[in-house]
C-alpha cells in the first residue's frame, strides 16, 4: 500500500529555506555522502555529455553518489527523446502505412515515454521550475554548520 498524503520536503531542502514550518527536524534521518560527478561507463558518448551538461548546470552539492540512478534515469531518457524527437522531425507526425493510408510515427510514443520519465526523474532531482523553489533560499534562518552536515 502506498503512503499518501503530499510528500515530505527533504530536511536538507529545510535547512536550506529556513524551516519555514519551525516543525522539529527529524534528527536520525540518513545523509547521503559524495558528490556525483563520473558517469557510468556503459552510457553512450552523447549521454556521457548530458551527463556532464546536466551536473554543470545543477545546483552545486545537490546530487549526491546515492542518487546515481535517478540520475543516469533521467540523462537516458533525455537522450531517448533527443533522438526520437529527430527521427520524427526527420520522417514527420505521419508516415505512409504498407496498406496505403497514412499512421501515426512509431517514434511519437517514445517521445512522449521518454519525455515523461524525463519528468518524474527530473521532478524528484530539483530539475524543474516547480521543484527548483524549494531550492532557492536567501540567508536561511538556522545554527551555524547545521546545513553544512548535508552538503559536501
């Protein structure tokens, strides 16, 4: 059975905006360590430069080694898209059927799968507009080094 309800902000993201909700931090609450910055080896060249492209331009410290599938989920899909996407701008939305008629690309589907995974991983990653304000903080309200334990 599933949990439901609206999911926790991470107590990282908590530190980071002040706590707003002043509820009690959770204090045994696991803490990922290490950066990720090498890609897998098995990813193909252009996905090893999304790879490279997407921890460029991600917040520093936010990517953390545990996250390495989430990761490697979301620059696989991006690349899945990317190539699907020219495929149909190449061939077009219709493609001509072995009856005569015209049917859909068979490209359209993993366009649009891949561009939903693309999504959900980036969602849980910080990656979109409606995640990244949870990121953003001035001067957050808390004790000096708390927020450093969370961030290499």
């Amino acid at each position: 059975m599933s949990v439901r309800g609206v999911k926790p902000t991470p107590t990282h993201l908590k530190l980071v905006t002040g706590n707003p909700g002043k509820r009690k931090l959770p204090t045994h609450e696991p803490r990922p360590r290490g950066n990720l910055a090498a890609a897998p080896d098995w990813l193909s060249d252009d996905q090893k430069t999304g790879w490279r492209y997407a921890l460029d331009n991600a917040p520093l410290g936010l990517i953390k080694l545990l996250d390495r599938g989430a990761f490697t989920v979301w620059v696989v899909a991006e690349d899945l898209h990317r190539q699907a996407s020219v495929k149909v701008s190449e061939t077009g939305l219709l493609v001509g059927a072995p009856v005569g008629s015209a049917i859909q690309n068979p490209h359209l589907p993993i366009v649009n799968r891949q561009a939903l995974i693309m999504l959900k991983a980036a969602s849980e990653l910080g990656f979109t507009p409606a995640a990244r304000p949870r990121l953003a903080c001035g001067e957050p309200a808390r004790a000096e080094g708390e927020a450093e334990t969370f961030f290499d």
